[in-house]
C-alpha cells in the first residue's frame, strides 16, 4: 500500500481507502456482522483512512461504522465525514446552516464513537447556495477546528467548477482539500485537468466512485443512475471487452484510479470483506496500460460525458 499526503494536512493516507456508503445500504441490503468485518478488513490491510456521510442509508452508515470503530484503536485510522445532506423516513434533507452543521459534526462523533473528527466536509455543494456555503458552512468548520474538534476541512462535489469557485471565493486556508468522483475513471479524466489549480493552493485532492457508480461492472448501473444511455452501452461494451481478456473490468478501473500520484487516494465503497480484500490485491498487480487504451478508444465520443448529481 503507498501513502500520500492530503495536501498540506499532514494527514497520509493509503491511496486505495475505504468509502463507507455501502454500510448505510445505498446500493442493495446488507448484513450488519459482515458489513463490520468490512472495515475490519481494510483496516488491517493497511487503509488507514475512512469516509462517511450522515446521508448514507440516513445516518445508518455511521451508526454501522461506529459500531466497527469502537472495536479498532483510533491511532489506526483517519476519519472523514460531511455535513449539509441528511434524510429520515426515506426522504432525503438538505441544510447547509452554520448551526446545522455545527450540530451535524456532533450528532456524527456520536454515532461514530469518537470524540474527533480529522476531516469535515460540506457534502455536495452543488444543492446548496455557493455563497452560504462560502459565508456561512464553512466558517462554522473552521470555528470546529480552531477548536480542536475538527482537524481539517474540505469539500465535495461531482461539479469541479463548484469546488474551484468556492475556493476562489473563501479565504485561503480555509478548505485543505476536496473530494470529487467519477471524473478520475476509465470512462472520465476530467480532474486531472484542475491538478495543477487545486495543487498552486495546497489543497489535496480525494477521488471516489473509480467504477463510475457501477457504470464499470459486471453488475451493470442500478436503475437510478443519471447516466446518459449512450454512455452506458460504450461502458458495457467495455465491460464485455475486459471479459474476452479474462481481465475484470473492476480490477483495471480500480488500478487506474490509484495511478495517479497526485491524487491522494481513491476511495471504493464495498460491505463485503472479501471485496475489500479483493480490490486491495487489484492495486499490488501492475497495470495493462494496453488494456486502457484499448477500453477508452471503446469509450470514444462518450468519454468525458457527464451528469447532474441526484
């Protein structure tokens, strides 16, 4: 496992990283006991750095993931949640107060059972006003960590446009890094054109979601997925071409995302330790750069195509 320095945090974290959505049953049900062992796995497999949401599964995936926390010792991991995206009763909230988020950061140190967060983030600023995340969100973050309850903070988003304007519009220091997915994949290298923007101001860049939310998988997109069709069947064709390789497209998606060194880590979400286990023996094997090439000219004019978040 290779560690890298999120930006100028201090934090070094494993390039391949836990995402913790999947605990909150995001993407299908899930066994609490085996979902615990997930994070039991990629702990003792070298990731030291872990990412949730009060949003995933409606503050299930934190609760799950404490219940796995109080288990490990806290020197053993980095831990990563969001404020502003929330839900109850199957419907899904939004609040990007200071006051709520305030309250959030909290709420999720409890559910968690720590009693500090390493890194705050206002999740997925584009549903929220740009300005009050700039004039009002991220000053109550700050006010946590000049506190010492947060270490660092950041933010996140699919759009790359909102992540750069808010940082152009917030005093310097105040966001140490950012967290954006699907635009570093097989299918969409659109972040590595602003490496240079987030690197001039010392922020650290987090990349997640290195199968395009199922775009890059034998099992196919759910049904939500605001994916364009035309993209969708260029990825299948892709999936297929792997397959004729006898090389699993998941492997090659999830050794490209990590092969970019200035890019901090990615993050991949499984609550199957055998899928953790798995995705980290991907990363320990060279990658078929052949294969790439290969995979994107199948892509073609549907490269770079993207979608509004949902």
């Amino acid at each position: 496992m290779i560690y890298n320095e999120i930006g100028k945090t201090g934090l070094r974290i494993s390039n391949l990283s836990f995402g913790a959505s999947s605990l909150g049953g995001v993407f299908h049900q899930i066994r609490e006991t085996e979902a615990i062992d997930a994070v039991f796995t990629a702990v003792e497999k070298g990731m030291n750095f872990i990412d949730v949401s009060p949003y995933y599964g409606h503050y299930k995936a934190e609760t799950v993931l404490g219940k796995a926390l109080k288990e490990i010792p806290r020197n053993k991991y980095i831990l990563s949640t969001k404020v502003g995206r929330y839900g109850k009763d199957g419907v899904n909230t939004w609040d990007y107060s200071g006051k709520r988020a305030t309250e959030s950061v909290y709420e999720s140190m409890e559910r968690l059972n720590v009693d500090y967060i390493d890194l705050i983030n206002v999740h997925d600023i584009e549903f929220a006003d740009l300005n009050q995340v700039v004039n009002e969100t991220l000053p109550a973050l700050v006010a946590l960590r000049e506190k010492g309850v947060v270490g660092h903070v950041g933010i996140t988003d699919l759009q790359l446009e909102n992540l750069q304007w808010v940082i152009d519009h917030s005093p310097s220091g105040t966001v140490e890094s950012v967290l954006n997915f699907c635009h570093h994949c097989l299918n969409d290298d659109k972040l590595v054109d602003y490496l240079d923007y987030f690197e001039s101001r010392g922020i650290g860049v987090i990349n997640a979601s290195p199968l395009s939310m199922g775009l890059l998988s034998v099992r196919g997109v759910p049904s939500w997925h605001p994916a364009p069709s035309l993209l969708v069947e260029a990825c299948q064709k892709a999936v297929q071409h792997c397959e004729s390789k006898n090389y699993p497209i998941e492997k090659l998606a999830i050794q490209y995302a990590v092969s970019n060194p200035r890019i901090a880590t990615t993050l991949f979400s499984s609550a199957n330790p055998q899928n953790v286990a798995k995705n980290i023996s991907y990363i320990e094997e060279p990658i078929d750069w052949q294969l790439v090439h290969e995979v994107q000219d199948i892509i073609g004019d549907q490269k770079r195509v993207s979608w509004a978040n949902s």
